[in-house]
C-alpha cells in the first residue's frame, strides 16, 4: 500500500508534467520531428538532452533530494522531476502525456544474461567506466551453453506494476505499459552484447583467427534476435511506443507514438542499431562481421536508425545497402564535413558535438559558437538536427543547457 507521502508526491508532480504535455507547443514540436524524420527539413531541431539516465542528472536529483521512500515510486518520482526540469530548457524535446511502465520479464538481464551466459565485470563505484574482467565466451566450446531467451512475461507482477502506478496518476496521466521483447535497441544490435560475450580485443583477434567461429556465433545471435522479436509480435505485445531512434520517434511515414495502441507489427516501428565497438574496424570488416548480420534484423522495421558514440565517416556507403535507413548518428569523433558530403539530403543527420566542449568542461561561448557554427556551415542544406547527449556533467550549473539552446539556435539563425 502506498503511504499517504509518496501519494501525495507522485500525484503533484504527475498534474506538474500534465500541464507541460497538455501546452500547445507539444503538438509544434510533434509536427516539426514529424517533417524532419521525413527529409522535409527547413531548419535543424536541438535535443539538449534525451532521457534521464545521464550522470549530470544526480547533480540535480541525487537521492537525498527525492522524497519517496517506495523504491518503485521512488523511481518514477526521479523521472517526472527530470522531465518537468527540462521543460524551460527549450530545446524540441516532445513531453508527451503518458508515464511509462515496463513489463516484468522472466528473462535473465544484463548484456549476456538473455543469452543464459554471463561476463564478469569491474566497477570502480558508481557510475564512471568499467571493464570486462571475464567474457562470457572464453572459448569457442562455450558458445554451446547459450541459449536463444523466449519472450517471457511475468503478467502478475507487471500488472501489479501497472495498478499501483495508476493508482497514483489516474486522472492526470496515461501509464503506457511496454511490452516489448529484451532483445530490443542495443541488446538487438548483436556489436553491443557480442563485446561483452568474446571481449572487445578478442573479437578483433577472431576475425583474424577465427572468422569461421565468429560468423557462427554471429549467425546464431542474428537468428535469436529476430525469433525473440518475432515471439514478441506474434503475441501482440509491440505497440507504437516501442519504436526508438534515438531522437523523437515521428514520421509521415508511420503512424504517431501513441500509449497502449495494441499490436503493431515492427513494419510498424522505428528501429535503433548502432555499433560502437566495432568503431575501429575497417567498413569491409564492419560489413562482414556485422552489417550482413544486422540487416536481416533491420529489414523487418519500417524505418531505421544507425549509430550510437561510433564514427561512422567511412562507412556511409555501406550502410545505403539498408533500403528502410532513414536516421545517421554522426557523433563527436566522426567528420561532419566529410558525412554531410556523403549523406546529403538522402537521411537524417544525427550531429552529436563532443558535449565537453560544450558544457561539461567550463563554460566558453565563443568556443561553442565557433564548434557550432562550423559545423552547420559544412552542413548547410542537410536534414539536421543536433543532439547534445552523454552528458557526463554540469560542473552544478544545469542552467548551462538552456542556455546552450539559446546560443544555438542563436548560431542556427546566423548561418543556416
């Protein structure tokens, strides 16, 4: 049973974030991604930020500013505080109407759990980076333990979930139950829980030594990701809020997001696949020990995205052999010159400038004007939008990103 505290705390800020969802500005955004997303751009759109998992976010909300104690409220309370302290930011960030629950899944987590494997890690503390210390494969024989995860809901315990949010918000905001399957977004990419499954080094080494190994285990995860998927659809649970793309998911293409729609089939969705680890391997590697694997899962959604913190530079030709690719990452480390030249105004340009210079390492507006500036002169005439993410810290000055909005578009009204 809720106390009458946590009650009162979620419902206040649930009304807080239906008046900012219910403003008209909402619907100007939806319409503005809407055209975006489908290569009828007339000027590039700012996302500040996108979700609420960034470190930064604990220098805002850490745990002694949060004021439920139910652990489960104490969740939802942190993401409605940071939605609702992203409203004047200003950036074309959608709020839209509904709170979000997720489906309690049987399947064991992690990034090689669903695979019934596990890899052993090193955390240094809380947030931060970490290593693999021990792959879940260490040898080829291992790869005869994993096992393909069945999509597998817990329905008791996601509608307990379910009920005890909307007894809370109930008559302010819809709660969106995602249903979709564990292997979706990075866990459906194959390159992320393939580092964690051989090791990031040992994976290079096995395209050398190992090739024949490797495409087998390739082959097997490809093959496990779309059964997974499948399973997911064919008991209706893919509804069109489980599309992503890293960014606002609106196309004329597709129908709009909307919470608890019923089933929808992928052809239906967006679609998100990246490839950070494999951001050093050449496009031909990257072709072969990956892309042939990925299209097979990509090809069955309506439109796609690809790319994550990988430099994606050389390697734009080989992603056109994707015929439903419509959204690129081109991220801190990439040339946006030379991706802006090559992609045109055939997809969408994800642009991510390097965040420390943008907000996390002092703050120099000359420094971002100039990184700015530069930028959308090398891309004038593109599908556009930038990105402002990872963003590890604020120095304890969050007003930073309202005003790298400001300066921004500022900078987007001079050049663009």
């Amino acid at each position: 049973m809720i106390s009458p505290r946590d009650r009162q705390v979620i419902r206040d800020l649930a009304q807080e974030y239906a008046d900012i969802a219910a403003q008209p500005v909402q619907q100007e955004r939806r319409d503005l991604w809407r055209a975006h997303n489908s290569l009828r751009t007339d000027r590039p759109l700012v996302l500040a930020t996108y979700g609420y998992h960034n470190v930064w976010c604990r220098e805002v909300f850490g745990e002694e500013t949060l004021q439920c104690e139910d652990p489960f409220y104490r969740a939802h309370e942190r993401m409605l505080r940071m939605a609702i302290f992203h409203d004047p930011i200003g950036d074309d960030l959608i709020a839209e109407p509904w709170v979000t629950q997720g489906a309690s899944h049987r399947t064991r987590g992690g990034w090689t759990g669903p695979w019934g494997v596990d890899a052993e890690l090193q955390h240094p503390g809380e947030g931060g980076a970490f290593k693999v210390t021990g792959a879940a494969l260490k040898t080829w024989d291992d790869v005869a333990r994993m096992t393909v995860p069945r999509h597998d809901i817990d329905e008791e315990a996601t509608q307990r979930n379910v009920e005890r949010l909307r007894e809370v918000v109930d008559g302010l905001l819809a709660v969106d139950v995602n249903r979709g399957p564990v292997l979706w977004g990075f866990l459906a990419d194959i390159s992320t829980s393939l580092a964690y499954l051989r090791g990031l080094e040992q994976v290079m080494v096995d395209m050398y030594e190992s090739p024949e190994e490797l495409r087998n285990l390739l082959a097997f995860m490809r093959d496990g990701i779309l059964a997974n998927q499948q399973q997911a659809e064919a008991a209706g649970d893919l509804t069109l809020t489980c599309g992503h793309n890293g960014q606002e998911a609106y196309a004329e293409e597709l129908e709009e997001p909307t919470p608890n729609s019923g089933p929808r089939a992928r052809r239906d969705l967006w679609g998100f696949f990246a490839a950070q680890e494999f951001t050093l391997i050449s496009p031909a590697f990257h072709d072969e020990f990956l892309y042939q694997y990925q299209l097979p899962i990509m090809e069955r959604f309506g439109l796609t995205h690809y790319g994550c913190c990988e430099d994606l530079t050389r390697k734009i030709d080989m992603l056109r052999q994707a015929e439903n690719l419509r959204s690129i990452a081109v991220t801190p480390v990439a040339d946006i010159a030379r991706c802006a030249e090559q992609i045109g105004g055939d997809y969408v340009i994800s642009w991510r400038p390097n965040p420390t210079d943008m907000v996390c390492a002092a703050w120099d507006e000359e420094r971002i004007r100039r990184i700015i500036g530069e930028g959308l002169r090398a891309a004038r005439g593109t599908n556009l939008h930038l990105h402002l993410k990872d963003i590890e810290t604020v120095q304890g000055e969050p007003t930073r990103l309202r005003r790298w909005v400001e300066v921004v578009r500022s900078v987007i009204d001079e050049v663009w």
